[in-house]
C-alpha cells in the first residue's frame, strides 16, 4: 500500500513545483492582503496589534481557498483521476497523499510566511510563535474541508463561487479557535486550550477527510 502512497506523493510534488504560479499565487495573495490593512485602516500600532490576529487568519483562510479550486481540475480533464478512482488500491491512499503534497507547497509556506506578517501587524513579538502554531495546525484542516468541497465541484464548469458557498461555513471553527488563540496570546491568557481544540479539529480532518474526499470525486464522476 506504501508504493502507491509514496509514488503519488512523489508526482504531485513534482508537478506542483514544476507550475511555481500554483505555489506563489496563494503566498503573494497573503502577502498583499495582510500588506494593505495598515494604508486602509490605520498605522497605529495599537489598532493593528487589535485587528492583526483575525487579519492574518482571514488572509490565511482566503489563500487556501483560492490554491483549492483547481485541486482536482488538471486531474480530471487529463484522465487520471479516473485512473485514480478505478485503480486495485484503496483511493483514500492517493488522496491523502495528494492533500500531503498540496499542503506542503502552499499551506506550509503560509504558516512559515505568517510570523512576519504579524510582526508587521505589530503583533507582540510572544505572540507571535503562537500565530506560527495556529496557522500550522489550522491549514492542514483548511486544506482537507477545501478539498472536500473541491472534489465535489470537479465535475462542475466555473464551480469556484459554489466551493466558496460549501466550504466557508465549515471553515468558521477553524477561523474562531485560530484567531482566538493569538488573541489570547497578545492579552496573555492561557492558550493551550485553545491550540488543543485546534489539534482536535486537525485529527478530525485527518481521519475522515481522505474518505470524503474519496467518497465526492466517486460522486463527481458518477460511480
């Protein structure tokens, strides 16, 4: 069962890096949000430490979701994901690899890029390992409801406004917790609970989203 894993694994990580739009896109769209929230609010110190943490998370959610509509797309107009859905393995095995290697070169690069963002967003210098912590946990589940919804809407011509009508309701607790948690951080309150619950969410993600995955590109595709 590991070949299969690891040989998609190995394709989709190839093919992503070999289209460096599907990777910067997302990152210049966080970039450029969080970027122009202190010349169209305010350059207060103060007021942007308030606003930082829901900025960067929003801005963090809003780049996962623009990398997610053409998640299965390439796929299915070249044929593999039907070769993917009738192949002799388990199809959770190539989806969740290929929600591995999508995060990895886009989710990964958010959570590494939101610290300095933060700290532009004259977030406390504590808070801002916190932040590091939220997006990492938060984006894997982002990526895994992102890609429920994609698989889904595959089939569907110009199917990005209803993936965002799909998906944005389940990214609400994720937003809640992960914005919650740095803000707990910059009035230095306990944020352990907090992080816990975003682990929870992760692992909840983890176990059932591969199969749901799973079970909307056999929808799509009319099994």
């Amino acid at each position: 069962m590991s070949g299969p894993w690891w040989a998609t694994l190995r394709r989709e990580l190839t093919l992503i890096w070999r289209s460096p739009a599907d990777m910067v896109q997302p990152l210049f769209f966080f970039m450029v949000v969080v970027s122009l929230f202190p010349l169209g609010l305010s350059p207060k110190p103060e007021l942007l430490a308030l606003v930082a943490p829901g900025v960067v998370w929003v801005a963090a959610l809003l780049a996962v979701m623009l990398s997610l509509d053409g998640l299965f797309r390439r796929d299915q107009e070249s044929g593999v994901l039907d070769q993917m859905l009738t192949a002799p393995v388990v199809s959770v095995l190539p989806v969740s690899a290929k929600l591995l290697a999508h995060w990895l070169l886009t989710g990964l690069p958010l959570a590494l890029m939101a610290p300095l963002l933060g700290y532009m967003m004259q977030l406390p210098v504590p808070a801002l390992a916190t932040l590091t912590y939220s997006v990492l946990l938060g984006t894997p589940t982002l990526t895994v409801i992102g890609a429920i919804g994609a698989a889904l809407t595959v089939g569907l011509n110009r199917g990005g406004i209803l993936l965002a009508l799909l998906i944005l309701p389940l990214y609400v607790p994720v937003l809640v917790f992960g914005a919650g948690v740095v803000r707990a951080a910059v009035d230095g309150s306990p944020t352990q609970g907090l992080l816990a619950v975003l682990g929870a969410l992760l692992a909840l993600a983890l176990s059932l989203g591969p199969l749901a995955v799973a079970m909307g590109l056999r929808i799509s595709a009319g099994d």
